[in-house]
C-alpha cells in the first residue's frame, strides 16, 4: 500500500526529526537571548575595528621630507641592508622611521609582513623603530613576523620588545 502524505504532514515529521522526537532523545540548543551573553556571543559586524590602542610618533610634520619618507618604503622593498644603513645614516634626521604608509604599517612593520631579513629589522630599530605600535588594524610587528612565517624575525622583533 502507498501512503501520500501532504506537504503539511512532511514538514511535521522533518520538525520532530529535527527536535528528536522520533529517536526519544531531546536535543536543546543553547539559547542566550534575553541573558548577559546576547551581546557577547553576538557576531561582530565586518566594518568594525577592535578598540586596540595605537601610538602614533610625537615628531613634528614640519621636519619631515615626504619625497625621503617615501624612498625609505622604496628602498624596504628592494631589502638591502647596506642601501638601507647608507640612506639612514644621510637622512635619519629627515624622516619619521615610525611614521604610518599608505596602507597603515610602520616600516618596521612592513618588513615584518614581508618576511624580511633580520638585518634590516635590526637597522630599522637601531636607528628608533618602536616595536609596539600597532598597525592601523591592530596588528604588531611580533603579529606580521609570526604570519609570514620567518621565525628568525619574529624571535628577534620578540626580543626586542623588552
């Protein structure tokens, strides 16, 4: 014999299904509304930036050349360690060395998000790279070595942060 069921009696079934019912067993999903964790366990919304504090550089805007500054992000792509101590050692009193790019990283940060040699981390921080400043999305230069997977760096960045 072939039973029809309705459509009404199929979304009854699969209902008890999905409570348990047919098995005898009672599954109850947790419930915060109404309790101290809605807020908590509630989903953050994407555009929302973590309220991480960021130190931005004291030095006065009058002082910096902007052409040097830029060169400087130039020259931490190329990652030449010598070029790097030349151009620092002519114009350290030019630049920010903590000041934010484009993108919002220090150039402490952007080698450390590159993977960079240690060589040029160390000539950044000789010459006053701070490695607790955050970038603009709250990650650190301990946070950008640790993801681009040069453990070298990141254990250099760490022991620094004394």
């Amino acid at each position: 014999m072939i039973v029809i069921q309705t459509p009404t009696e199929i979304n009854q079934k699969m209902t008890m299904k999905r409570k348990g019912e047919d098995s005898g067993v009672s599954f109850k999903k947790p419930c915060y509304r109404g309790t101290i964790y809605e807020k908590m366990l509630s989903p953050i919304s994407p555009s929302l930036t973590l309220p991480i504090k960021t130190r931005i550089c004291e030095s006065s805007e009058r002082f910096i050349n902007r052409s040097l500054q830029k060169e400087l992000f130039q020259l931490l792509e190329n990652s030449n360690e010598t070029e790097l101590k030349d151009f620092l050692l002519k114009n350290s009193d030019k630049i920010d060395i903590n000041q934010y790019g484009e993108d919002g990283v220090t150039p402490l940060q952007l080698v450390c998000q590159s993977g960079g040699e240690v060589g040029v981390a160390r000539t950044l921080i000789g010459y006053g790279a701070d490695v607790r400043l955050t970038s603009r999305d709250g990650w650190s230069a301990v946070h950008m070595a640790t993801f681009s997977g040069n453990t070298r760096l990141m254990l250099y960045i760490l022991s620094c942060r004394v």
